[in-house]
C-alpha cells in the first residue's frame, strides 16, 4: 500500500483561460481580416481605374487596338478568334450607338437593327453577314482557313471604320466669305 501511495499525484487544476494568449489570438484575426479588406479594397480599386481608362478611350479607339491585338495573336483557335472578333465588333456598336447587343444573340440583334437601325441599311447588312460568317465557326467549330481569317478580321475593321464615319457628323462646306 505505500507504494500505491507514493504513486498518486495531486490532480491538476482546470485550465484558466486566462492562461490561453486570446488577445494576440484575437489581434492576428483582426489583422488577418484588415489585410483581406484591403486586398478587396485595391484590387477593386484597380478594377475601376481600368475601367475609368477604358472609358476615357473613344469606342473606335478601342476597337482600333482590339482589331490590333487580335491580328497579332496567331495562337487563337479558330472559335476564340471568331468570338474575339465578334466581340469587338459587338462592343464597339454598344458603345458607339448605344445598342444592347453584348446581351443579345445574334439573330435578336440583327431582328433589333430591321426595327429600328442606327446607322444605314447597307452597314447593318455588313454587320449581319459579319456575324453570320462566324456562327459555324464559334458554335459548330469549323475551321477556318488563314485567308478566310484574315478576310473576317479585314471586313471587321472595315465595317467599325464605316460606322464610324456614319457616327460622325459630315464637316459644313466651308462658306466663303463676302468680300464688300
């Protein structure tokens, strides 16, 4: 028995939670938090200055680099080229002419511009075969070939310059002046 005895130790006291550090436990959650808000905070603030940017650009300004860019990229599939193209063309009309056509199919936005066309029947007859030449290629993935692409990208950047010439007003004949 005294050798039981001698093997028995006091139990140990319940933990106090003063014991556990839960104001620095507390402190690396509040700023674990500030450096999320933060984060969120300048990422979106960078998101909104692009923006800004990208509205301070003239709609054919910006199709111009698109249509750029677009015919440096050599690596595209024949669908992304195709959708990129077609978004750049569609962009441009809804920032030039205010038309909702992001959000519209194709065959909803040419039945829109029948109704009621912006710009002149000629050029919304362009735009519709513009679009109608892509649709095998971004839904049923026909290819193209180089000199079918190069066409599409030529007829796209045609048709964004024609509507722009027809968004911008015709300079007045200058007037000659009355010399008494």
């Amino acid at each position: 028995m005294p050798v039981l005895l001698a093997q028995l130790h006091d139990i140990q006291p319940p933990v106090r939670f003063a014991s556990v550090p839960w104001l620095l436990l507390s402190l690396l959650i509040v700023l674990l938090l500030a450096v999320l808000a933060l984060s969120l905070f300048w990422s979106r603030r960078r998101r909104t200055q692009k923006t800004t940017e990208e509205i301070r650009l003239a709609p054919i300004q910006m199709a111009r680099e698109a249509l750029k860019t677009l015919a440096t990229e050599k690596d595209l599939t024949d669908r992304a080229f195709a959708y990129e193209l077609t978004g750049i063309v569609r962009r441009y009309a809804e920032a030039a002419f205010r038309l909702p056509v992001t959000e519209r199919t194709t065959e909803e936005m040419l039945d829109a511009l029948q109704a009621n066309p912006p710009f002149s029947p000629e050029l919304a007859q362009r735009l519709g075969h513009l679009l109608q030449s892509t649709v095998l290629v971004r839904y049923a993935a026909q290819p193209f070939s180089e000199q079918q692409r190069q066409e599409l990208l030529q007829e796209g950047a045609n048709w964004v310059e024609r509507a722009e010439q027809e968004r911008q007003p015709a300079p007045a004949p200058a007037q000659p002046s009355s010399a008494a």
